[in-house]
C-alpha cells in the first residue's frame, strides 16, 4: 500500500511537470518532447489514470425496475375506477333520496362487481348498521378509499369482513355472510323459518371453511391463504348455483345435516359439548382409547390453546374431527391424525409410537378372536408403503406424499375401517364421480352415503324437534 501510494504521488508529481512543459512547449509554438521512457514512470501512469478515470467517472443513474409484487394486488387502473363508480351512482340514482337499505343492497354490490353475497359484510363496512340504511355519498366515499388501498378481491373481501381493523379474519367475522345465505339462498328457504337451527348452520360453515382454508391452525385466515384457497370462488358460485347440495364445498345442507346427526347422536345431554366417553361411542367403538385420549390432551386444538375446554369437545370441534375421520387423504386430516401419534412432539412417528398405538389393535383384536399380524410384520408394511425419507421415522411430508395414508392411520386406531381394508377388493379401490363425472372425495361419498341413510331411517326423533 506504501508502495502504491508512492507511485501515485509520483505520478502527480511528474504529470505536473509534464503539464509546465506541454504550457511552455505551446508558449514557444511547438509541440513539447516526448518524456523519459521510465518504466517507473509507465507503470505511476498507468496508476494514475486509472485513479483519475475512477474518480471522474460519472455517477450512472439508477436503473428503473418493474414492480412485480403487489401485497394487495396491483392497483386499478384510474379509468377503470371511474367507471366503476359512475355504475355505483347510477345504481344509488334508483333509490328514494340515494338511500339503500339492508335488503336491497345486493344491487350495489354487484354494481361495485362483487360476488352477491358479499352484500351484507359490504353493507356494514359501509356504516348501513347504524342508520339502517346507506347513502350514495358516504359509500362513493367508502369505495374509493377502499380501492386505492385493497387492489384485488381477496384483500377486500379481507377488509370488508374485519372493517378494516385486522389483517386476518375471525370465524365471528363470517357471520353476517353465512347468516345471510341461510336467509336469501333459493336453495334454503325450507330453512329460513326455522331460526332455532339457523345457528347450527351457520357455525358448521365456518368450521369447514377453517378446515380447507386456515392452513396454518392459527384461527385466523391471512391474506395469503385467502388467495390460495377457493374461498372467493365458492361464494361466487352460490349465486349461480340455486341447488345448495350441488356446492359441497363448506355450504351444502345435507354435508351439514349428516354433521350435526352424528354430533346429536354423542350428545346424551344436548349441551352441544360431548366429553371422551361419548366420542368413544363414535361408529360403534371403532377408535382406540390411546387416540381419543390424545384427542383431548389438546394435541389437535387449534388457535394456541393448551388444552379443551374441562375435557370436552365442541361442536365446532367435532367438525374437524369428522371430516378428518372420514376423509383421511385431506392435508388437514394427514395433519390432524399426525399430531395424534406423535407423542413427543418431535415431527416424528417413530417406531415406538406406532407400537404403542397398534399394540391396542393387538389387544382389541384378540378379545374378538381374529388373528392378528405381529408388529414386526405390521411395521414393515407401513414403511413400504409409505417410504420415509429418514430410515427408522415418519415425517408429515412422507405421509403427505403418500396416496393410502388411509390405510396407514386406520392400521393404527381405527379397528373397523382397518378390517375393511383387509378384507377390501384391492382392484376396487377406483373412486365414485358425480353426475357431472367429478371425482368424489371420500368426504363427498360418505356424506351423500349418510344422508341416505338417515333420510331413509323411520321412526325415532328428529334432531330438529329438541332444538
């Protein structure tokens, strides 16, 4: 470094000699001599203009990028807005003083091109709640502001529903919309007198949206998983779709009816909380003692609580549970029963946990006098079927990746659909499609199987009547 700065100052040195000269050289009228070649002097030079090139290089200025990523989508277009809200004023020009109420807002949510049944959320966003109705001023004003900030549907259907006061939605929050299909939907005026049941509704609907949507257990949809999940396009559809049934997805009546039949069957005393032994009564005792205690140890409560609720299970709970029971290929049900069995909470089924829950197979299995496969054997079927990444453990994405993780979980804690595997045709393993030739879900089989059945059954008490 020494060096290198005496070389500079060489360098500078000589340059201005070398500029005194070429001065005079021009004062005399002729061109000055070449310099020394000094190799001391080629290399100080050659620093030194590099310096000098370094130091008066120009600043370039910054390069302009394109903006790829938008939070909240990308914003409309100023046009586009103003047309928009030219429709709304259009719309508001049809009411007596520009006021709508309540029931008539679904023409100004589709005016603002919303899916009709965010028209109640919409209409208490705007402020409708208090005076009873909303005016065109006030909304046009409410529009605007929620555009420039939410650019895209899912960010302003996330709006709408929290007011604006969070970045995550409450089940509480999806109240005033489910409440309003039950009372609006052609599909469920054969529900809209009977408000006893309309609360029962309601709360499975915003169970199973939880269930398929809020992919992080927190108990509270974000942003994100609002965009993954297919929410906005169910919703969508149930004003296109008069058939409530034909939507099984979250809404469907008899998903719902099958639900809350099994529910009231387990619910001895009608307090809409059932405790261990009456879920130990579920599909005639198929499921392990082992699993239900760990049910209620709190391993697959969802939002950050420790433990149920003085060792009941709610109604809202037993949702999760149902759906996770009888459609065990769903990614909520792989991580519903995973937490189940893994004991220690290491993110691992070792080979120890999947002992001490088959062992009560075992056990279950020689009081009714059927010939049981040794553990040994049971184990090395699982791990060639499932194929874990990590000799000796099951991870959750292992389970994810497999296509029988049926199979697997009911090897373990369910007696009954373990035999039935045992005994089922393995060439007739295809699944049943709709009418539309859609590919049902077991969930989707089950509940249509159940319906069935409970519609055809005769005699005994209805559920609706004790409501």
């Amino acid at each position: 470094m020494r060096a290198l700065a005496r070389s500079l100052r060489d360098a500078i040195q000589l340059r201005a000699s070398a500029a005194a000269a070429v001065g005079e050289g021009h004062h005399r009228g002729h061109n000055p001599p070449d310099p020394d070649p000094d190799p001391r002097w080629a290399k100080a030079a050659a620093d030194g203009d590099a310096l000098q090139h370094f130091q008066l290089q120009p600043q370039h200025e910054e390069i302009g990028y394109t903006r790829f990523y938008y939070p909240q989508g990308k914003p409309i277009l100023p046009q586009h807005l103003d047309l928009v809200l030219k429709k709304v004023a259009a719309a508001f020009d049809n009411f007596p003083n520009q006021q709508v109420p309540r029931h008539q807002f679904g023409v100004i949510t589709k005016a603002c091109d919303c899916p009709l049944y965010w028209k109640i959320p919409l209409f208490i966003a705007a402020g409708g709640d208090k005076a009873g109705y909303v005016d065109a001023a006030s909304f046009l004003d409410y529009w605007r502001n929620l555009c420039a900030s939410c650019h895209n549907p899912a960010s302003r259907f996330l709006n709408i529903l929290t007011r604006g006061l969070r970045q995550h939605v409450l089940p509480e929050d999806f109240i005033p919309l489910v409440q309003d299909v039950v009372e609006t939907h052609p599909g469920l005026t054969f529900l809209k007198e009977a408000t006893e049941f309309h609360s029962r509704y309601v709360h499975t609907v915003i169970a199973r949206i939880y269930y398929c949507v809020n992919r992080s257990w927190s108990g509270r949809i974000s942003l994100a998983e609002l965009r993954r999940g297919n929410l906005l396009a169910i919703i969508k559809l149930l004003e296109e779709e008069d058939d409530i049934n034909a939507i099984t997805q979250y809404f469907s009546y008899e998903h719902f009816y099958v639900i809350y039949c099994k529910f009231w069957e387990l619910d001895r005393d009608h307090d809409l909380f059932i405790d261990r032994h009456d879920l130990a009564r579920h599909s005639d005792h198929a499921l392990s003692s082992r699993l239900i205690d760990r049910i209620f140890s709190g391993a697959v409560t969802r939002g950050g609580r420790h433990k149920l609720r003085e060792d009941r299970m709610s109604y809202t709970e037993f949702v999760w549970f149902l759906l996770s029971e009888e459609d065990k290929s769903h990614p909520t049900a792989v991580e519903y029963w995973f937490r189940c069995m893994d004991l220690d909470g290491d993110g691992f089924l070792s080979m120890y946990e999947l002992e001490y829950f088959y062992e009560e197979q075992l056990q279950r299995m020689d009081a009714i006098g059927i010939e049981t496969l040794p553990f040994e054997d049971c184990l090395c079927q699982m791990l060639d079927m499932i194929r874990p990444e990590v000799t000796g453990k099951i991870s959750l994405s292992d389970l994810k990746r497999c296509k029988m993780t049926s199979i697997f979980f009911d090897t373990f804690f369910n007696l009954e659909k373990y035999l039935d595997h045992e005994q089922r045709d393995p060439f007739a393993s295809q699944r049943d499609h709709d009418n539309e030739g859609r590919e049902l879900s077991d969930w989707d089989r089950y509940a249509a199987e159940e319906y069935e059945l409970l519609v055809a059954e005769e005699g005994g008490q209805d559920p609706q009547e004790d409501l």
